[in-house]
C-alpha cells in the first residue's frame, strides 16, 4: 500500500516539475528532444527515482539485477502508472 502512495507521490512531484518548467521556461519547450515535456518527464521521474532511493520493483521483487536497471526501471513503472492515473482521472471529469 505504501508502494501505491510512493508511485503517485514521486509520480505527481515530477508531472508539476515538467509542467511548471515547460510553463516558465518557453525556451526549454523549444528543444526539440523535450517538445512537450513527455521526454523531461521521463528524466525528471528516473532522476527522483534515483534521489529518493526507492525501488518500486524491488518491493514486488524483481529489482535483484543491477541498481542501474532498478531505478530506470521503476522510472519507467512510475512514468506508465502515472499516465494510466491521469487517463482515469481524465474520463471522470466532467
């Protein structure tokens, strides 16, 4: 259960910090690597990943290989629960 919180918590801190850069900073929105923040999300969630230490897939035991691989690789599970939480939360709003 606590793993869930993690997941939207890190989740939701990364999605504010692309959407406040790409917001304030225009010319970040410019770089075509970034576009329209989907790819700085992404780095942005590995990158607190990494910070916080945590290992979403450790907890359900998979993270046994290298630390490197863990941490892109709840990254990636963090990135994929958040977009399927926003297409949830989309399709309630009235």
């Amino acid at each position: 259960m606590y793993t869930l919180a993690l997941v939207m918590f890190i989740g939701f801190v990364a999605a504010q910090v692309t959407n406040l850069v790409i917001d304030n900073l225009p010319v970040v929105g410019r770089i075509p690597v970034i576009g329209k923040g989907d790819n700085l999300f992404i780095v942005l969630t590995i990158l607190a990943v990494w910070l916080t230490d945590t290992s979403v897939l450790g907890t359900y035991g998979i993270g046994n290989g290298e630390q490197w691989v863990d941490v892109i690789g709840s990254g990636l599970a963090i990135v994929g629960a958040t977009n399927v939480l926003n297409t949830v939360v989309n399709k309630f709003e009235i």
